[in-house]
C-alpha cells in the first residue's frame, strides 16, 4: 500500500499494511466455507481494503497471480456477487471493486450456493418417493423390501419438510426478514 505523505510515515504505512494483512489472511482461510479458494479470498481481501477499483493488472501487479488466472477469480467473485464491475471516467479498462456490505455478501453468497442445492435435492426426493410408492403398490414385493420402502418414504418426507424450511430461510435472507429476528446491529 502507498498512502499519500513522505518517507517519514513508513512506519506508520507498514503497521496499517500489517493489520491489514492479517484481516486479508483470515478472510482466505475462511472462504472455502463457501466453496471459494484461498487466493479468491485473499482477491476479496485485496479489493476489500482498496480505496479506489482496480484494474485486472493492478490486482495481478498486487498478488503475483497470472492475468488469467486473475480474470477466472474475479469472474467467480462477480458470480458470487462480492465483487462488482464499475466505470471510471478516463479509463478504458474494467474495473473492479469489493462488495463491503458484509451482510449482502453473505445472503447472496448463501442464497446462491442453497437454492439450487435445494431445487435438486426435491426433485431427486420427489422422483424416488413416485418409484417407491409404486412399489408399495405392487403385488407380489417381499415384505423385506416393503417395510424398507415403508421406512424410506417416512425419512423422505421428513427430507422434504427439511427443504421446505430451507427454502422459507432462503426466502427469509433473500426478503431481509431473517434481520428482523437477528438483526444486522446488535442493540445496545
């Protein structure tokens, strides 16, 4: 980081740099809870604490990460929403900026990763409740198997009572009503 002033506030420079450092680590550690790569969250970190947007060269300048390798990152951050494209008046090239509302970044984050987990999770549970229920139909199943489809179709169903209060949290975080149950600033 470069601020503004003399060689004098070196010092001070490198001890912000360091507080710095150590938010930017903890966030790369932290990200493969949400599927994200440690060098993706340290990106999220670098733009995180940048004043200005970047361009893809000043974050590879920055990271030491090859240009494409850079372009792939920052296209995962868009897709997540915790990063966004903006416009510079002067400048050809895109630029990029962190998302800081923290809040967002994880309902969007957690949003992305649920709904469609939530979707395949159904429809793979409605499909073999339809298989299993015929086979309860049938006539000549041996009582074996009968029973264990019996206990299936019971755990199946609660599954499914399991997605539709995943769905509703899903919704909750998408509306902005989970903040009114826990709110996004403690009270003091």
């Amino acid at each position: 980081m470069k601020l503004n002033g003399c060689d004098d506030d070196k010092m001070y420079e490198e001890r912000l740099d360091k507080a710095r450092e150590r938010v930017i680590e903890t966030i790369s550690q932290n990200m493969n809870l949400y599927g994200i790569t440690p060098s993706v969250g340290r990106l999220y970190g670098l733009l995180y604490f940048q004043a200005e947007p970047m361009t893809l060269d000043e974050m590879k300048e920055e990271l030491g990460m090859s240009k494409t390798s850079m372009s792939t990152s920052v296209r995962n951050l868009l897709e997540l929403k915790m990063v966004e494209k903006v416009w510079k008046k002067g400048s050809r090239k895109d630029q990029y900026q962190a998302e800081e509302d923290w809040h967002q970044t994880f309902v969007d984050l957690f949003t992305t990763k649920w709904r469609p987990s939530i979707s395949m999770n159904i429809s793979a549970i409605e499909k073999s409740l339809k298989e299993m229920n015929q086979l309860l139909e049938e006539g000549n199943v041996p009582e074996e198997v009968l029973a264990a489809a019996r206990e299936d179709v019971t755990k199946l169903h609660d599954a499914l009572n399991y997605y539709d209060w995943l769905g509703r949290l899903v919704n909750s975080f998408e509306s902005g009503e989970i903040f009114q149950l826990v709110p996004k600033e403690r009270k003091s």
